[in-house]
C-alpha cells in the first residue's frame, strides 16, 4: 500500500540576550566551568521571584513579525511540571495557551505558534567508576558503574520554541525549511543557531496515512477511508544537525511503513536517533498536554502590550534588517550573481556584509583608475573586477577566516585593504600567486597590500632583460623539457613556465613571461 507521510517540526532556538529568562545571571554558552553562572532564581531555591526578560520578549516579537504571523494583545507564561534530574525546581517555566506568536508562514509551511520558556540545565554522563572511599567493600564497587553530573550554567537560558503545522512531506523540505529559519535567527541577531553547540535543536513528528485513490479512477473502500486521516504520531527527539533531520525523518517513514505493511499498529512514542546505526530507537511513550498538568504561572504577571509601559511593537518593526529572501533578489538583481553565487554569500551574513563594504570600496578605486582603463566599458569593468573579489573572497579569505576559526569579519584584512588588494590583480601588478602570499601576510599584520609589497620587495618583475635571462637559465638546466615541447607536447610548455616564475618568485608579469618564453622556445 502505498503512504502519505505528514511531517511537523518543533524547533528550539537559545536567544542571544546578555542575561537567563528570569534572573540577572550571564547567559554565555560558551562557559567552560560548570556552575558559574548560577544564582538562586535559576538554580530553583524556594522563596524566589523570577523577573521576565524583555529583550527575550522582543526577540520572539520580531521574529513573529518577520514570519508575518499575529502577535496577540496579551499573553502569558505557565507551569509545566515534569520530574527530572536537570530540573531544578521541578516544573519549567513556559507558554501553553497564551503564546507570544500564534500564526505565520515561512517557506510555504504554516506555522502553529512561537512561545518562549527557560531551558533547563545540562547532563554529563560519565561511564568512568566512581572513585570510592578506601573502604568501600567489593559489592559496592561492583555496582558503580558510572554516574551523572549537572551542569546548571544553561539551567534558566531563554529558549524560543517554533511549532509548525504538519503540513511538511519530507526530510529534504524540512531541512530547507530550518535552514532558512536558522538564517532569519542570525540576520536578526536574536541566536546564534549553531547546531553542533546545541543553540539550535529540531524535533520531528511523523505519520503516515494510507494514500486514498483518485476518485476518477478508482472508489475507495471502506477501510481506506477510515484510515484516511492522520496517522499514529511518533517523535523524534533532540535532532542536532540537517543530516540527522532528514535521515532521522526518511528512515522512520521507512520504519512506519514496514510496520503498517505487515498489519500492525505504530506506537504513539518518543523516538532518538542513533547515528552509529542510522536509525531511530524507542525512548519512552509520548507525554500528553495534560500530564505536564500546566496552570498559570503564580511568580509572573500577564504580559498586556496595550499598556503604555509595554513593548514598543513599532519601534521593533523598524529594527528588522534585511532578510535573506530580499538579501538574495538584490544580490542577483545588483552584482549579476547567479543564484548560487547569491546563496553563497547570503548563507553567511558576516560573509554578505563584508562582500558589500568590500565593494563599496572596490566602486571607489574603479574610478581612480588610470585613462586607458577608464575607456572600458564601466559596466564590464566593474563586473570583471567584482567577479575576482567574490573567488577571492569566498576562496581565499574565508579560508585564511577558517584556519583561524575566526568570522571574516574578525579577520585582519579590513574590506578597504582587500579591495586595493584586488584593484592590484586586477591591474594585473601582482599575480595570483603572489596576490595569495600578500592575503596571508595581511591577516598576520593588518597592514595594506601596497605597504607589504614594499617593504617586502614584492613588486611585479616587468623588466624584459630580467625575465629573459631567467628563461635562459631554464632553458639550460630542462633540455628534456624543451625537447618535449617542440616535439608538440603543451604541458611541457607549462612546466617550463612554473619553472621561471618559481625562480622569480612569482613575482614576473605572467604575460610577459609566457611571451617571452615562447619567443626563445621558438629561436
């Protein structure tokens, strides 16, 4: 029989706020030291008053604006308790009915609500014995096999929950469907959304439905309409890359469909992923609203954004930049990028920001350019030189950016120096090889291209007697070479070519020198 898998998503993305959601402490992931970031309020003594977060609030606002959804008059934060060891007070602060977001729409899928509530602290698992007193007898010793830790540094960080509707088909659409949402997250500098750091964390719910015949060409029976309506759901949980999203929801189709096939019942449960085995493996039955046993939250007031005091919903309008959708129009429509030239820029907002400044200051240094130069086309000019600024950029200095784990926005080479360096290039007074050399020596010092060449002594050769005397010496020491290359063999020619400029230092104007050498190749 044949399926229709139905696909909802609920996503939980840490915001980028100075503090936790309901206390003064430092939200900073990437605390190394467990439990130092901790007070009280979040480490969940009793007798302690939480106090709402309002940048928190308003980045859950400007995301919901963005996704074009409602933003309601009032809302409010519930108890929804649960028992577990990386809970400190035994129920989480979050949103049940009254929702931040209720609504909107991104990439075609409709999405439920966007609530917000604090996240909870951090397992550590250690599968080490426990070191025991001296007198621990042998029975003791035996039973302990390992143990866990709590790490209450993220214990009470703000944490954005988007649920969509279960309007998605498959792993490939979900997964575009986070990615974009990840991108609107950085534009907006709300999270970080870094996946692997666990910012970012997608659960997937999954059904299956037999596919009802088109009703022109076959009647239904009676079973298939019963069975016509959403399937049994299973989730997954706790999905922390795109790879695990998409093989986690394709293998469970798989798994659901073998288990309808041969007539049996899916399980209403909570699924993990195992990525060693590539599958998805039971972890308990799924939980209902009403077991959380959720009610208002006691320690908290409504939010009512009618109030004068509240948030300045059109203040934050104003403060929504440009989004990647538009990002990427303006990018093909401006600079001539294909698509995927766009996407590669727009994928990283640090990289698109440094490609516009860095062209802005290439736009500059056009026009200074010397008369015979200006006599090109401007058009044809400026695309050729700005075509050499994206290789460069998205090759070379996101590399030198990624040796140094840095963004390139912390590099060293200012989008003022990189577009002199490229002006060089494209003036061809340095070639490429010599033009990676300066880049790498730029990220070291900060210095500007010209100041290295310089003091370095790396200005191009032109000068034709040099360059020749350097082809003689070639010449001279790979006859076998020059054999080859009258004999009609091309590469030889480039050998001999990578030869001389290697004795030069790459330094020679390219040009001049495979002129020259086919001059004397010929003689």
């Amino acid at each position: 029989m044949t399926y229709t898998s139905t696909i909802g998503l609920e996503i939980h993305a840490h915001l980028k706020t100075r503090t936790k959601m309901f206390c003064g402490c430092i939200n900073d992931f990437n605390e190394k030291h467990p439990n130092i970031n901790v007070c009280p309020i979040c480490l969940g003594h009793p007798g302690t008053m939480p106090v709402i977060n309002k940048k928190a609030i308003e980045a859950v606002l400007k995301l919901g604006m963005v996704l074009n959804a409602e933003i309601p008059e009032t809302s409010k934060f519930d108890r929804k308790n649960y028992f577990y060891p990386d809970l400190p007070k035994g129920y989480q602060i979050s949103q049940y009915d009254k929702p931040l977001v209720i609504g909107g729409e991104l990439n075609g899928v409709k999405i439920t609500r966007i609530h917000l509530e604090e996240d909870a602290a951090r397992l550590v698992h250690q599968t080490k014995n426990l070191k025991l007193p001296p007198k621990a007898d042998p029975p003791q010793a035996e039973k302990t096999k390992g143990y866990s830790l709590v790490d209450f540094n993220r214990a009470g960080v703000p944490l954005m929950e988007l649920v969509t509707e279960p309007v998605i088909k498959s792993g490939k659409e979900a997964v575009d469907f986070a990615k974009e949402l990840q991108l609107i997250l950085r534009y907006l500098e709300i999270s970080d959304a870094d996946m692997e750091k666990g910012q970012l964390r997608i659960e997937a719910n999954i059904s299956l439905q037999p596919e009802i015949p088109n009703p022109k060409s076959q009647i239904p029976n009676k079973s298939q309409i019963q069975n016509s309506k959403l399937g049994t759901k299973v989730e997954i949980k706790n999905l922390n890359s795109f790879r695990a999203v998409q093989d986690a929801i394709n293998y469970e189709i798989k798994r659901q469909t073998e288990v309808l096939d041969k007539g049996e019942q899916v399980i209403h449960e909570t699924r993990g992923w195992d990525e060693n085995k590539k599958s998805t493996v039971s972890q308990r039955s799924k939980e209902e609203a009403h077991d959380y046993r959720y009610f208002p939250e006691p320690d908290l007031p409504p939010l009512d954004f009618n109030e004068s005091n509240a948030i300045n919903l059109r203040k934050l309008r104003t403060e929504i930049p440009e989004l990647p959708a538009d990002k990427r129009k303006r990018f093909i429509e401006e600079y001539r990028l294909s698509s995927e030239q766009a996407e590669e820029l727009v994928s990283e907002p640090t990289i698109a920001q440094y490609f516009e400044e860095s062209v802005s200051e290439l736009d500059a240094d056009l026009r200074g350019l010397d008369a015979d130069q200006r006599g090109q086309k401007d058009n044809e000019k400026k695309a050729e030189a700005m075509m050499l600024l994206f290789n460069y950029l998205t090759s070379d200095v996101r590399g030198l950016a990624n040796e140094k784990g840095v963004s390139v926005k912390e590099i060293n080479i200012t989008p003022e120096n990189f577009a002199d360096l490229i002006i060089l290039i494209f003036n061809k007074e340095i070639t490429s090889r010599l033009a990676k050399d300066i880049l790498k020596e730029m990220s070291l010092t900060g210095l500007d291209p010209r100041r290295i060449i310089q003091e370095k002594g790396l200005s191009q050769v032109s000068d034709e007697e040099t360059i020749k005397k350097t082809i003689q010496e070639i010449i001279n020491t790979n006859q076998k070479a020059v054999e080859d290359y009258k004999k009609g063999k091309e590469n030889a020619l480039q050998f001999l070519f990578g030869q001389a400029m290697g004795k030069l230092k790459g330094q020679a104007n390219p040009d001049v020198l495979r002129n020259l050498l086919q001059e004397e190749l010929r003689e």
